[in-house]
C-alpha cells in the first residue's frame, strides 16, 4: 500500500520520532528515513511504501505524531 504523507501539524515535530517511524513501518534505511522527514517538515508530501500486514501500526504511528497522510493505493 502506498501513502502520502502531506503534512505534521506538530507544534514542535520530533525529526527523530518521526525518522524512526518512517524507517520502521516502510522498511527503509535510517539516511533515507532521516532525507524524507527533512523534506515532510519542509512542507512537501512524501510517498511511501508499506506493506499490508503493518498498515494499521503505521496508521497509529502517523497519528500518534501528527502527520497528515492519504492513501494512494
């Protein structure tokens, strides 16, 4: 399944909350993880992928640190 992820509407976003969780629930390197929260706390959506059997973990996770998401597919 692939997400979008538009936005975090966190007052203060923790980077290596947020980098930690990206890497987790779309197995991807730590760098990779770390380059695309820089670019979602720029402010440009970010696409990834993530593998059925996690989706409702990577929900929460998404949730639990404020990050706006959509479903592409």
């Amino acid at each position: 399944m692939k997400l979008n992820l538009l936005s975090c509407d966190a007052k203060r976003p923790d980077k290596r909350a947020i980098a930690n969780s990206i890497a987790e629930i779309s197995n991807i390197d730590d760098t990779l993880a770390q380059e695309l929260t820089d670019i979602l706390l720029e402010g440009d959506p970010v696409d990834i992928e993530v593998e059925d059997k996690n989706s409702s973990s990577a929900f929460r996770s998404l949730r639990k640190l404020s990050i706006d998401y959509e479903i592409i597919d």
